[in-house]
C-alpha cells in the first residue's frame, strides 16, 4: 500500500520514480511485494508516445529486474496503448529458458481531463 511518486515533465519527455513505502501481501501464500521502479515516457508527436523502464521487487527476488516498454497512439482524449514487462531472470519450462515473469497490455484509454 502506499508509494512516494515523483515527475518531472520538460518539453516532450517526462521522469518518473514510484517506491512502495510498504511491504505489500500477494494472493500467493509466502510471497511479499514491495516495489521500486521508474521510467521515461517521450513525445515525439502529439499524437504518439514511447516509454521505457524498470522495476524490481525488493521484498523477494524471484524475477529480478523487470524491464518495461509501452507505446501509445492516438489523438488527445482517446488512445490505443500497448505495454509489455520482462524479467531478466529465467526459468526453465518444458527444457526452454523462459522469463520468470512476462506480461503483455492492450488497452483502450480515454483521457478526460
């Protein structure tokens, strides 16, 4: 519960950074989350937007870091955007090496502000 966010938005781009101020409990018995992380989004056109970052989990180290990326299209108050996260940890599933942890977004967003 609980996270400390800063911003810092110049021109096109914006800084992010998010610390989890608590431990949070999963639906997974034993296993903890707390998480820091951070990122850049970048604005080349209006109408378009890129992101990159990272986060980990301090409280457990299954997955190691995490990289993240998005990209966003669209005009001001409606956007398609599709976001991906990956582990830089590996397992092994079936004899192939696979991310510990992998997750893929499309998501329709409007902005009403």
């Amino acid at each position: 519960m609980g996270g400390r966010p800063f911003t810092s938005n110049t021109m096109n781009r914006t800084l992010a950074f998010d610390l989890d101020l608590t431990t949070n409990e999963t639906f997974i018995e034993g296993y903890d989350a707390q998480f820091a992380g951070g990122g850049i989004s970048f604005h080349p056109v209006s109408w378009c937007s890129l992101r990159a970052g990272a986060m980990k989990n301090l409280k457990e180290n299954d997955e190691g870091l995490i990289v993240t990326a998005g990209l966003g299209l669209g005009i001001k108050w409606f956007q398609l955007d599709l976001a991906a996260q990956m582990a830089t940890k590996t397992g092994e599933y079936d004899g192939t090496e696979i991310p510990r942890y992998g997750r893929v977004q499309l998501a329709f967003v409007s902005k009403w502000n």
